[in-house]
C-alpha cells in the first residue's frame, strides 16, 4: 500500500500498513453463517476476513507521532502477510528513525511488533530516539496475565501467546530506558491525546485529534471491521469484555458521528480513513 496523508487541521496524518492479516469468520464466535449473507463483500474467496495491519503517523507539536507497530517481521502463529511497515514509512517520507514517540494504544501482538527487531543475537529499538508510550492498565493486566494459567487449554494458548508478545515486545523497553506508562486522558501534544475506551483490553486506549476546529478518532481495536459500525453487537474473540466492549464502541460511534469527525481504522481496508454516514436510518463506513 502506498502511504496516504491527509491533515486534521493542522494535523498532517500518515497512513501506513505493516501487511494483512487472515482470520477465520469464526473469530466472530456468536456470529452464524446466515448473519453473513449481508456482508460477503467482507468474506474473501476462501472464507476468510481480510484485516489490514494499519498504522498512523501524526505530526503535530513538531513530533512525529506513530501510533502502533503492526505485527512485525514475522507472522508468529497468525496467518498473515507482514513485515511492510519500515519499508512504508520510509516510502511515505517518515522513516523508524525519524518517529519521536510511539503510542501504544493496547499490548496486542499484532499493534506492537516493530517495537524491538532482532538483527542476529542482538536486539535493538524499531524506532531508536523514540519514547514508547504504553496504557498502564494493559500494562499491569499484562503482569498479572504472565504470573496466572488459565483453566481451558484453548484460553491458555492465548494467554501464553500474549505474554509472549509483551515479554518480547514491551518489557524490554523499560530496559532500555525508553518505557513511559500513561493513564486516562494523557496528552500526548496540545492536539493529540488518548481517549480510555475498556473492552477489547482493560485498558484499551482510542486517540482524539483536535485541530483548527477539526476532529479526528483512531479507534483501534473498539471496532474491527467496517461492519461493525451497524452491528455493534457483534463480539469477536479478542474482545476481553464482550458487553463493555460493545458499549464502548457505541459510545465511540456515537460520538464520533455527533462531532462529524474523521474516523481512522488501522483493521478497516487500506488506508482505514473515512467518515460515518446515516442512510435511512443505519449507519455506514464511507472511506476516504
């Protein structure tokens, strides 16, 4: 995917993708085969749900801003196509070694994979004189998780497969110095700030950006797919609280709509930019 950019006031935004990620329909669990006959546009070829892999560049405040790392260099146990995210930023005029801060909005595998590269027996900063910005609640739930089983053996794997990203990923950059935990409504710049929005994680996190009288939203992980901005009730298999998962992301719909804001969706189709718009009475994804 080449880099889009576009601006939210004086905001320039830069999309960026580390790759595609393949999931079964069955990462909607509740969801049977009839309730997809509505959005076999969303269904590829062999059954599978295409994900992209997005990533937001933000400059403002004279900072150059990522949010989230993509996957990585390496699937790991996902099926996916990854590793395009350094290669994308240097297309799209902003290189690892140019990001200030990285912002995590939550401790999934699949948002913080470039956060440390392996080069032989060493491992060294994906983005070397950036501040990596991580939600102290995910964090905190991410030591409980590593010091607990649990009792299902499918619940285990994932829990084993979770602490092995952060174990990886995050906790190496307190050692490296670089680790900064922030809470609630944390600013970031004058126009960037993060936005508590619990469900998919406990401390699940979206980013406001407000400038020049404009508004824009990264939801993150409160909304997967471009269905699901009608079928808010659709709960996937990542989502650690199905129901305050739900009434979060209608909150974040809600709102986002109300305000008229630009919507930012690293999971939605490349380059996951668009607006909400009501049609006799749903509402719908119109991407940019």
């Amino acid at each position: 995917m080449a880099a889009f950019r576009t601006f939210v006031g004086g905001v320039q935004v830069t999309a960026v993708s580390d790759g595609d990620l393949f999931l079964e329909r069955s990462f909607y669990p509740e969801i049977s085969g009839p309730q997809w006959a509505e959005y076999s546009d969303a269904v590829q070829a062999d059954g599978r749900l295409l994900i992209n892999l997005g990533s937001f560049v933000l400059h403002s405040g004279g900072q150059n801003i990522l949010v989230d790392t993509g996957l990585g260099a390496t699937p790991g146990h996902f099926m996916a196509d990854c590793g395009r995210l350094p290669g994308e930023m240097r297309d799209g005029g902003v290189p690892p070694d140019d990001i200030d801060t990285v912002l995590l909005m939550h401790l999934h595998g699949d948002h913080m994979g470039w956060n440390i590269v392996d080069e032989g027996d060493e491992r060294r900063l994906g983005f070397p004189k950036a501040r990596y910005l991580a939600p102290k609640v995910d964090w905190d739930d991410s030591l409980a998780m590593a010091s607990s089983t649990l009792a299902s053996a499918e619940d285990e794997a994932v829990r084993l497969r979770r602490v092995n990203a952060f174990v990886n990923q995050v906790q190496p950059l307190q050692a490296f110095g670089r680790l900064d935990l922030y809470a609630g409504e944390h600013v970031v710049t004058p126009e960037v700030s993060t936005l508590p929005s619990p469900g998919h994680t406990p401390g699940h996190m979206c980013v406001r950006i407000s400038s020049q009288g404009e508004t824009a939203i990264i939801i993150g992980d409160g909304v997967h797919l471009p269905h699901e901005v009608h079928e808010t009730d659709w709960v996937c298999r990542g989502d650690r609280d199905g129901a305050m998962t739900i009434s979060t992301r209608e909150k974040l719909l809600d709102d986002a709509e109300s305000a008229g804001a630009l919507v930012l969706a690293g999971h939605f189709p490349a380059p996951g930019v668009g607006r909400l718009e009501r049609v006799e009475g749903r509402r719908y994804w119109h991407a940019l």
